[in-house]
C-alpha cells in the first residue's frame, strides 16, 4: 500500500504567478509606446502649424441670409468667411477686422443681396440717407448670362438688336463694372426680363439713359 505525500507541487503556480506579473506592468511604462505617442504628438502640431502657415485668405463679413434693400441691418445678418481676394477687389469689401460704416443701429441695405455673398462697403448706407439707385434694363433671352445672380458685377453695352441689322450702327459700351440688384425672369413672348442694376454714384445723362431704354442691351458679366 503507498504511502500518502501529500499534493504535488506543479509549475502551474508558477505560471499564474507570471501571468499576474504581466498583468500589473503598467502599459505607459513601454518606452516605445511613450515614443510612438510622442511622433503621433509632433506630426499632428507640425500639421497644424503648416497648414495656418499657408492659409492666405482674409476673414470678409458675409451675409448670413438673403437681405432686402431698406432693411435695417442686424448683427445676425453677417458672418465671416474667409476669402482670397486680389488687390483691387479687396478694397471694395468689408473685413471682419474694419469698422462698419457707422453704428449699426443706424443702417439699412443700400440694395438687396443674396446669402453666402460678401458685403461690399458700399452695400450699407446710414438710415436717412441716400441709398443705392436702380436702373431697370430690358434685356432679351441670350443678352445676358443664364445664372447672372445678385452682387454679379457687369458691363452693359447697348447696340443694335440683331434684327436691326449692320447699318444700325455698333455697340457701345454704356456702363462699366456695376453690380447686378435684381434679375428678374424671363416673361412675354420675346423673352425678355428685367435687370436692375446699382448707378448709385454714376453721373448718368438723358443720352445714356435714352439708348438703354431703346437700344438693345447686352450684359457682360466680369471676371
């Protein structure tokens, strides 16, 4: 008959012994991860750095929503946007960082706009004064550009209609980078529709204002 010993010792308890001892060993205590975490750390600054670097644009004021000429304008009626303008169109729209052309509780839209586009300086005009003129035009189907939209910039020449043919005479060039207040649709059976565009500031004569109205006018719009 055998004698009883005991229970036998295993290496199983020494297995569990290491196990727990992996288990306690703290992951930040990897110099590779800390070091892994630390590239991860300078590439995303250095990102981050280069890409403020190359930004060039310059925060504008915009319109927040369609406006209406003769409305007061609210604080929530501007937002900014970033924009890259050139040298000779950045002079004609309002920076987040200039002042509004008076108090804000004093002025109204010169001229309606539309939302998204920038405000040009000229776009606000005190309450009480002078506000933008309108010039309607009678502008045939083809005259003008099928997506002309508000705050477009254009030339307006006036010549004759092709009908008229050579011996009419030639187009001429009538007004010279004015921006587009209204485009209306196209009605009647000619196919016309009714441009406004802002004069405001323009020394207009009966002849100019005489060959718009009878002449037919081609609208250009700039680049």
């Amino acid at each position: 008959m055998a004698n009883w010993r005991g229970p036998r010792s295993s290496g199983g308890t020494t297995g569990r012994t290491g196990a727990a001892a992996r288990v306690r060993q703290q992951p930040w205590s990897d110099p590779r991860l800390v070091l892994g975490v630390l590239l991860v750390l300078g590439a995303t600054v250095l990102g981050a750095y280069v890409v403020a670097a190359g930004d060039d644009t310059e925060p504008y004021w915009a319109l927040s929503r369609d406006v209406a000429a003769g409305d007061p304008v609210e604080r929530s009626d501007l937002v900014e946007s970033r924009a890259r303008l050139g040298e000779r169109a950045a002079g004609a729209f309002l920076r987040t960082d200039q002042e509004l052309p008076a108090d804000l509780a004093s002025l109204r839209w010169a001229r309606a706009g539309r939302g998204g586009a920038l405000v040009e300086r000229s776009a606000m005009a005190r309450d009480g004064a002078g506000g933008a003129t309108e010039l309607p035009l009678s502008v045939r189907l083809g005259a003008a550009p099928d997506d002309l939209r508000i705050g477009d910039r254009v030339d307006v020449w006036v010549g004759p209609s092709p009908e008229d043919g050579a011996e009419a005479g030639e187009a001429a060039l009538a007004l010279t980078d004015v921006p587009v207040v209204r485009n209306g649709a196209v009605v009647g059976a000619g196919g016309t529709r009714t441009v406004l565009v802002d004069v405001a500031g323009l020394d207009l004569d009966g002849e100019i204002v005489a060959a718009l109205t009878a002449r037919h006018v081609t609208i250009v719009r700039r680049a």
